[in-house]
C-alpha cells in the first residue's frame, strides 16, 4: 500500500508516494480476489428473523454495523454502513473542497467494528455501540455507563498508517466520533494512546468481509485537497480544517444510522424542502410593499428616516451581487438595518448558490424579537432560532432535525453559540460546522464581539471567508475596529477582495440620520444634580453603569417627584415584566405624558423606545452611541433631541472590563477633533483602536492561537500532537462566569406555568412549558440561587428547573429578583 509523507517536512505540495510500511495490510490487500464481499442488497435479504436466529446460533454471521433495538433480527452490515456514510460525508465535504478526505474518513471511521469483540457486543446488545472514549474517561466520569468496547482507534490507526502526517491529523476526528476529538497529548486521555493502544485483531476479518473499495483511496486527489490548508494558514487554520472534516464525519453518521434506526423520521428529515432564495425574496419584498403602505398611509413617506431606510434596503439589494467575502453594513440606529440586511442575505445567496443565512446576534433579549420579526415575514418552518432558551425536543419535530445539524434556510442564533461550536470538539455540537461553508453570516451588533476572546473569534471568520466560501457581514450601527490594518496581528483581511462596505459614502448617513445634540456635562455630577437637570425635560430616560446606583437613583426620582411617573428597568426582571414597564413607558411618551426611566445598559441591546432626552453615563463609545439611539429615534421632534454624556460624583464603579470601556471613552471624547460631534462614526473606530490597543495583550484569553495549537507548519508528524482539541472545547466559553436561569412566577400567567410545571411529569409537557417560561427567567451568577445569607431561594423542580420559592420576599414589581430583605435593598 503505498502512501505520503512530506518531502521535507515543510513543502506539502511536494508530497511523494512512498511503499506502504505494512507489508500485512498490502498481503491481505492483495487478496481481494478471495474475500467474500457483502453488499447492501445481500445483507437486506438476510435480514429476517429466521437468518439472524441461525447466525446467532451457528456463529456464521456477517459484520453488521447496528441491530435495530426495536427488532433484534433486523441488521444494517457494516459494508452498507460504511458506503452510506462516505456517500454523504464526501457530499458535505465537496462543499468546501475537501470532498475526497472526508469520503475517506467515512469509509474507516467503523473499521473496528470488525474486531470479534465488537461483533460480539453488537449482536448481544442489539443497538448502537457508542464506546465511550476510553477506559479511563470511563472511570472518571460518575454514573458513566459504558456503551461498549472501543471501535474507533482502529480506524484512527488506520488513518496514521494510510496517510503519513496528514493521517495524524486525521485520525483525531476517526477517533473522536463518538467521544468528542481528544488532545493529542495528555495524562488521561489522548490521540497518542488511542494510537498506541493494542486493540483486537480487525484487520484479516476487514480484509476478508468488507469491499477492496474501502481500503482504496484516490492519494492524489486527497493530497490536492489538503494542500492550501496545509501550507497557507498555519496551525490554526490546520485546527479548523480538522473541526470541518470532523463535523462531515459525525453528520454523515449520524443521518446515516438514523435512516436504519429509524426509518421514519430519515424519511421525515429527507422530506424537507430546499432552499428556494427566490420565494424567500418575494416573501420578503411583500412585506416591505406592506410597511411601505402604511408608511403612506400616514402620511411619513417623505421623512428623512423613511427615506433612508428606502435607500439602505436599496443599497443592500444592489450589494447582493458582488462576489462573495466580507462586508460590512454600517447603518445608524433607526435606519432599518434588521430586514435590509436580511434583504442583502437572501439575494446574495441566491445569486451565488449559497446554502443558507445565519443571523448572530449578541444577546437573547434581540434574538427572540428578531426570529419573530422573520417568522413573520417568512413563516415558522423556515426559521429556526436556536439558542439556550429554545428546547425543540418538546416541539415540532421538523424544527428538532433542524437545530441537529442547522440544515435550515434561516438560522437565527446566538453569539455564544456560533462562536462556542466553531471551537468546539463533541460531535453534537460540531455536527453542524459543515453547514457554515458557503453561508451568507450576518453578525448583528458586531461591536459586541466578545474582548478577552476576540483574534480566535475573527480568525474565525476569516476562515470561513478565505477557505470556505461563506460570506461574512459585520452589522452595525458602531463598527468596531477589527479589519487588518486596524488590529495589530489578527485583524479581518476577508482575503483578496479585502471588506466592502455596502453603504456607499456619499449616502453620509450619519450626517443625515443626525437627530439628536450631544454634549458632554462638566465635572463630576452627583445624583441629586442630575435629577434635577432630568426634571427640566418633559420625559427622560437615565441610564448608568451599575444596578445599585440604578436602583438607587430610582428611589431617589420616585421621592423627588412624586408628581411624575417614574420607572426602574434591569436585568433582574424577568423579560415579561420588562416588557410590561416599556410597554407602559411608550404609552405615556405617545400621548405626551411626562416620566422618567432609569435604567441599566440592557435598554440599549435593539430596545425600541424613543425619548426625547437622555442622560448617559460614562461608558465605551459604542454603549454612549447605542444609548443616543433611545432619543428622537424617529425624528419626530421639531428639534433635535438633547443627550447627556456625564461622570457621575456617586461611588458606583463599574466592574471589569465595564471601567476600562470607560476610561477609554472619557479620553476620546476628551479629543480636540471630535469636539463639534460626540457621536460621529470615527470617534467610534478610535475608540475601538485605544481599546484594544490598551488589552492587546488581553484579546486572546486562552491562547487559543499560540498555546492550544501549534502556531506554524509543523516539521515533523508528531507536532500534529501538539493539538488541544478537548481542552480548547471545553474552555471555550464566551461568557466565563457561571450562572443559572430562575423561573419567576410573575403575574397570574407566569403563576399558572410554574405551577402546571411542578405537576406535570411528562417530559415532553415539561420542556414545552419550559420553553413557554423563558418570559419569565431570570439569570443568577453561581451554581445555585442563594440569598445574601446562604439560603436557597429557589425550588429545583423535578431535578431540572429552578423556581423562585417565595415571591413575596424574593421578586419586587419595582427591581425584579432581591437577595435581600426588600427593606434593606439600599444597604447592598
């Protein structure tokens, strides 16, 4: 068998044939002639009960790959297992140039299950032998049940020996198919132990029993595929290459062994429809001819917002045409750019042959307003929102399949999920990566790109710009300064076409869609001082830094004016109670009534509400940007509206990062040239350029492009070892703290649901009530929700979900959850 190795270690184009170091698999090769050869259609006729009984009974017996559980004489062969899985691997693979490689990943992947032992437990155990990585994870891990012997080393053997160098690399994704992709070199388990590990004999039975076909793989055709990943980006890009060929390999698998175990569903997930952009389109020019009809009917057609928003949408359809890379859309608040940019998205796929839209968004509170905005417009089965929130195992079960793989036209998800699963190593969260080539990827409110992991993320998505055909959109109203030239080592280069801005200059939308004065106050400025400047206004809305100094100005307001309705807004609310004091806020705003809203920074995370008057805080750039956009957001005064930037006298820091995004944005706002505008685009980018600058050290928090991986080419095979897959995977999260969700019975509906969850015991009825609760969760740091003094104010019901034992002490109408007596909220 002949395979390759690098000429010189470095030259990967160069790679030579070289003879095959084991003789025994080239002898046993070579006797192909003589095997008996079992193909799908000889397997399917031996599997009735009567055959099974004999070879259970004889020991003649076939390799069989799964025992259906539900009809133990009912058996899927290990060769009609093995052909599928490479069929739909090399289709998934094709689609970033790596089809060849992943056909060779499927054809090994389940070549242990030819050991005697394996067979064994198959045909004992009539199901799924999903071996738990090894002995020794077995062992760790506590009520662990271990599903069976080890099947996948061999093929991780195989691939070493097939394959020199780029085999290595290989054979953690063969071994990883069931377990999740080890490290390559660790104290408990590693791709060198698997490697190293004696395993029973499969090989003469694989040799005698499986096609010729399976051990024949096209060399060429596969050195010509991994060439450019090989010799151009370096180990990351070698990393990421692994996670794509990984999630081609476990999709694959996993669709094929569901269409033997369950016929029924397969056939259900194979009855989706395809993509049909065009259609999509039309849905979508429907509505806006909708909006625009009753923006005529009254009578604001001819504003400076609608007319902008008109030309934003034209400026995105237009764009679609252009070649596919990285964008990004640079639109002011108000100035429509949620459904223009999903405009841009869908022509841009359909004039390109792109699979699907993927819509990132930062925060769950937009999310769900956004999926709901676009199930609107394009119906429930063609949206799948998939975050933390959503539970599709109780739902309808086309969406379930869906959120498997993302084998949806529109994904709307989370920051923390698109970034967590593209660094990811279980399979069922790298499942879906595959589906990321040859996507359009909209990232909304991109200036909330996480800091301490911020390179790893945009390299990313440079990645899947430069080597996986997807088109890449930074959405914003405050660009961040993440493109090369602006971030030293890692910024964006979006490849040879560089970052288009889909917005042309000459449409000087900030100057137009100017409908507010900013102005920084002198000085430090203490509560009471702000309050009063607040009282001059009609209607204002305040927003600072802390919860407690948010809480405290709102007792302070609520004093001091007792003529004047006043509300609290924070994150310790669940989302239905905050939806009720915004709701009654936009109510007094539209019929002219005054009041004031102090809030936390959440009311500046896609909060539609229009004020005429802000008080903001010291902050970064961006949260004073965002915040301006909560005032005259539809330029309906006859004046500009007034924003405040101000310091406040009081002792309330913010924590972390939250001081340092303000020390920053004090000093550029203290700069000469932005002085006649506050809140002009480029004070924005200098902004993001001090901030990073200032944490360039700080950008990178787990090494993940040093540390994890092997930063070059590695010279010999054995740095592929280097890789750290299991424990980039499991460190790997955007937000480090950890935190739990409390279900909150508040007002009559939310009382209804927590109580139908205590009584309810069917665990479909459970998750969907569940998900029907997520209005009402509030999210607690630490493992448990305790109280200031130990105690746990929470029940957890049926082992799973967390609810607020006691309302009446724990949850206030005014400041949502306290973990203190509610007479001694201000001594917090």
């Amino acid at each position: 068998m002949e395979v390759f190795a690098h000429s010189n270690g470095e030259d990967v184009a160069q790679w030579q044939l070289l003879q095959d170091h084991c003789k025994g698999v080239a002898e046993l090769s070579e006797a192909g002639a003589m095997r008996q050869k079992t193909d799908a259609s000889h397997v399917s006729s031996l599997a009735s009960g009567q055959i099974a009984a004999r070879w259970r009974e004889t020991g003649d017996r076939p390799l069989i790959a799964h025992v259906d559980p539900n009809d133990q004489n009912r058996t899927e062969s290990l060769t009609e297992h093995l052909l599928a899985v490479q069929v739909e691997a090399q289709k998934f693979g094709n689609r970033f140039g790596c089809g060849e490689i992943a056909k060779f990943l499927g054809g090994i992947h389940d070549f242990g299950k030819a050991a005697q032992n394996v067979q064994d437990y198959l045909w004992s155990a009539a199901g799924e032998c999903s071996e738990e990585e090894t002995e020794e994870e077995v062992n760790e891990q506590k009520n662990s049940r271990k599903r069976g012997p080890d099947h996948s080393s061999a093929g991780g053997q195989f691939s070493e020996r097939a394959l020199s160098g780029l085999g290595l690399l290989l054979a953690y994704a063969v071994t990883g198919h069931h377990g999740g992709m080890p490290d390559g070199i660790s104290p408990k388990a590693s791709l060198e132990k698997r490697l190293k590990k004696m395993l029973p004999d499969w090989e003469v039975t694989a040799h005698k029993e499986l096609p010729a076909g399976l051990f024949e793989y096209d060399r060429v055709a596969i050195c010509r595929e991994a060439t450019p990943f090989l010799s151009n980006g370096g180990g990351y890009s070698l990393a990421f290459l692994t996670r794509m060929l990984f999630s081609c390999l476990v999709d694959a698998d996993f669709i094929t062994t569901e269409r033997f175990m369950n016929r029924e569903r397969a056939d259900e997930r194979e009855s989706i429809a395809g993509r049909e952009f065009a259609s999509l389109q039309a849905r979508l020019d429907a509505h806006f001819e909708k909006l625009a009809a009753k923006v005529l009917a009254s009578g604001t057609a001819d504003s400076p917002v609608n007319v902008i928003r008109e030309e934003v949408r034209a400026d995105c359809v237009s764009a679609a045409s252009l070649p596919p890379g990285l964008f990004t859309l640079t639109v002011p608040t108000g100035g429509g750019k949620t459904l223009s940019s999903m405009a841009f998205a869908l022509r841009h796929a359909a004039a390109h042959g792109l699979d699907r839209v993927i819509y990132v968004i930062p925060y769950t509170s937009i999310i769900e307003q956004n999926a709901k905005v676009f199930r609107d417009v394009f119906g429930y089965d063609i949206v799948l929102e998939y975050h933390g929130n959503v539970d599709y195992e109780a739902g309808e079960p086309r969406m379930r399949f869906l959120a498997e793989n993302w084998d949806a036209p529109i994904i709307v998800t989370t920051s923390v999920q698109f970034f967590e699963s593209l660094h990811a190593n279980r399979a069922s969260s790298c499942r879906k990566l595959h589906n990321l080539a040859r996507s359009v990827i909209i990232l909304d409110e991109a200036q909330s790109l996480p800091i301490d992991l911020l390179k790893p993320c945009l390299r990313s998505l440079d990645e899947l710009v430069c080597r996986y055909g997807a088109s890449v959109a930074l959405c914003t109203a405050t660009q961040p300064a993440v493109l090369a030239g602006q971030l030293a080592k890692g910024g964006l280069t979006g490849g040879t076409l560089g970052c288009r801005e889909i917005i042309p200059a000459e449409r000087h939308l900030h100057e137009r869609l100017r409908r507010v004065v900013a102005e920084r106050l002198p000085g430090k400025v203490s509560d009471a001082d702000l309050l009063e400047l607040a009282a001059e206004h009609p209607s204002a809305l305040v927003i600072v830094n802390t919860r407690r100094h948010a809480r405290e100005m709102f007792e302070s307001a609520r004093s001091r004016f007792p003529d004047r309705t006043v509300f609290h807004l924070s994150a310790q609310m669940c989302p239905q109670h905050r939806t009720e004091i915004l709701s009654c806020a936009k109510r007094l705003l539209c019929l002219g009534k005054p009041c004031l809203l102090v809030s936390t920074q959440l009311i500046e995370a896609g909060v539609d509400i229009d004020f005429p008057c802000v008080f903001r805080e010291m902050a970064g750039a961006d949260s004073l940007s965002q915040a301006a956009g909560r005032c005259n957001r539809e330029g309906r005064l006859s004046e500009p509206g007034r924003v405040f930037f101000f310091e406040s006298s009081e002792k309330h820091s913010p924590p972390g990062f939250l001081a340092t995004a303000a020390a920053k944005g004090k000093e550029v706002l203290s700069l000469e040239e932005f002085q006649d505008d506050l809140l002009a685009p480029e004070l924005v980018t200098r902004y993001f350029e001090l901030l990073y600058d200032s944490l360039k050290s700080n950008l990178d928090r787990l090494s993940v492009l040093s540390d994890l991986i092997p930063s070059a080419q590695p010279k010999d095979h054995d740095s592929f070892l280097v890789y750290k897959f299991r424990t980039l995977g499991e460190r790997f999260r955007l937000i480090s703290e950890p935190s739990i969700s409390v279900f909150i019975p508040y007002g009559k509906e939310g009382r209804r649901l927590c109580e139908e969850l205590r009584s309810t015991y069917a665990t479909g009825e459970q998750r969907e009530l569940a998900r029907k609760l997520q209005r009402y969760a509030v999210s607690l740091r630490g493992p448990e929700p305790r109280d200031e003094d130990g105690n746990l104010m929470a029940e957890l019901v049926h082992d799973t979900w967390w609810v607020l034992s006691n309302v009446e002490q724990y949850y206030d109408k005014d400041f949502g959850v306290c973990k203190q007596a509610k007479t001694d909220l201000l001594n917090v």
